[in-house]
C-alpha cells in the first residue's frame, strides 16, 4: 500500500480516472435509456417530495402485485441523474418487477446526510403509492450503483417506524449494493471530491453503513467489480465485517468487470448479477 496522501485517495476513489473510457458507459446509459422511455409503458417525474429533484420515474409491468425494485443511481452524490439510468428497468419489468427510479438532489447544494433523507422519503412514497401502479408494497428492494450502493445499505438499516408511524419495520425487504462505499471518512479525503461534498467528519460517520448497528432484519447483497481499485473491493469487504454474514450473506468481487462495466452486467440476462437481483425480487 502506497503513502495514503491525498493523491493516494485520488487514485483509489476516482473512477473516472481509473476508466479511461468511462464517457463511452455514459454515452450508451443515455441512448438506451432514451430508446426505454420511447418504447416502455412508464409513468415519470412523479413528486414524492416538495424539495429540488424530488421526483421519481416509474416503469411498471403486466403482473398485478408485482415485487417491487427501487433502483438508485451513483455519480458520487455531486452527478448524473435518473434519466441516464431508465435502461436498468426492461431487464427487471420482464421478468414481472415494477421498478421506480428516483432522483435526488445533488452536492454541493445539500449533503451526503441530506440524500439519505431523500431516500428515505422516496422509499416512504413508494410503499404508500405504490400499489397505484401495480406493484406490492409488502416486497420492496433497492438495488444501487456506487453512491446508490450506500444510499441503498442507508435504506437497509433506515428505522421505519420512526419516519411514519404506518411504515413497516422491514419495508425494505432486501437491498443490493454495487460498488458502494461503506465508510464515507476515506472519500472526505480524496481532494477531487472534498470541493463538491463538503463531507465533514461528523457526516461522514453519520451516513456510514459500515459505522452503524447491522439491521435487525432484511440482507444485502454486497458486490464490486473485480477490476476495480484496491479500496473498492476493501469497502466491499468491510460491509460484511461490520454487519455480518447473516445480513451479508453475499460478497463478491465479479471478475473481469470496472466500476461502469460492472453495472451493465446487473442487465444482462444470464450473468451472475442479473442473478443475483432477480434472486432477491422472488424471495
């Protein structure tokens, strides 16, 4: 392990730089997500909030009652939006799933904490309406890519009961980390992010997963891609270590796969991922 200075954390933590053609990813999220929105029944920008970028898109299926996945998009909190993401929704409406992507407000307009409150009212919006759009409330997860990932590991171990008195205990049944961040206090040190999250040591340890009691019930499903940097698959260790095997039943590294590269697997029928997210919509 090399000097951790902050080149150091910059070399671990910016992904961008690690893919040199990372633009490509983007680039085709947009075009296919584009031709999902011309071709699939979808309901979009809908309110489940008052405050900025508090709107979600629903793309819903055929099947009544069906389970229900929360997909949340990455960008280090600071970028890219719920309209790159829509092609996550065809793999997943397929196979009988109501998916709902929401947005949320972006750094340094509002902090990492902040977000997570987003969610949480995203989350809150979706079990009350839900059943509006054909989906079942009783069968809510959260898959998330990056910074999704943590806000995906917050929803898990969010205590329900205390946002709204009528919200289940485990009203996220199941959630599935990609490439999430767990331990937010190495990602305040990288320089090329501190400018836009303004992440202070307090928030850093109040928005970490791995810095709060394992969840009484539900599981995460924790993975990175294989190719990514050495403190990437270390978070993704970490989560297991803090919560346990029991809420962390699986971790895993995918082989041959970046950090971009390793969410377009979460859509192709057949690979482990695709797998792994259809496991938890049937459980």
């Amino acid at each position: 392990m090399g000097k951790q200075d902050g080149a150091w954390f910059d070399s671990m933590y910016n992904n961008r730089a690690l893919v040199l053609r990372h633009a490509e990813h983007f680039r085709r999220w947009d075009a296919e997500s584009a031709q999902v929105v011309r071709s699939q029944p979808r309901k979009l920008d809908v309110r489940y909030g008052g405050g900025p970028n508090e709107h979600l898109d629903i793309f819903p299926t055929q099947q009544a009652d069906a389970p229900v996945l929360v997909f949340i998009h990455g960008g280090y909190w600071r970028s890219l939006d719920k309209q790159g993401h829509s092609f996550i929704a065809p793999a997943f409406t397929s196979e009988g799933a109501c998916v709902v992507v929401p947005n949320y407000a972006l750094c340094p307009a509002v902090t990492i904490p902040d977000i997570c409150l987003q969610m949480v009212r995203a989350l809150a919006w979706t079990w009350r309406h839900i059943a509006e759009h054909g989906g079942d409330p009783s069968r809510i997860s959260v898959v998330g890519h990056s910074a999704g990932g943590h806000l995906a590991a917050m929803l898990l171990a969010c205590v329900w009961p205390v946002v709204g008195k009528d919200l289940p205990a485990d009203l996220v049944k199941s959630a599935l980390s990609i490439s999430g961040l767990y331990d937010l206090d190495p990602v305040r040190r990288a320089p090329f992010l501190q400018d836009a999250l303004r992440l202070t040591p307090g928030d850093a340890r109040k928005a970490s997963p791995a810095l709060l009691p394992a969840p009484p019930q539900g599981r995460l499903v924790s993975v990175a891609g294989g190719d990514e940097s050495a403190e990437f698959l270390r978070q993704n260790d970490l989560i297991r270590q803090a919560w346990g095997k029991q809420r962390v039943p699986v971790c895993e590294a995918l082989p041959g796969l970046n950090h971009f590269s390793v969410l377009e697997a979460l859509v192709q029928p057949g690979h482990r991922l695709n797998s792994l997210a259809l496991d938890l919509l049937r459980t």
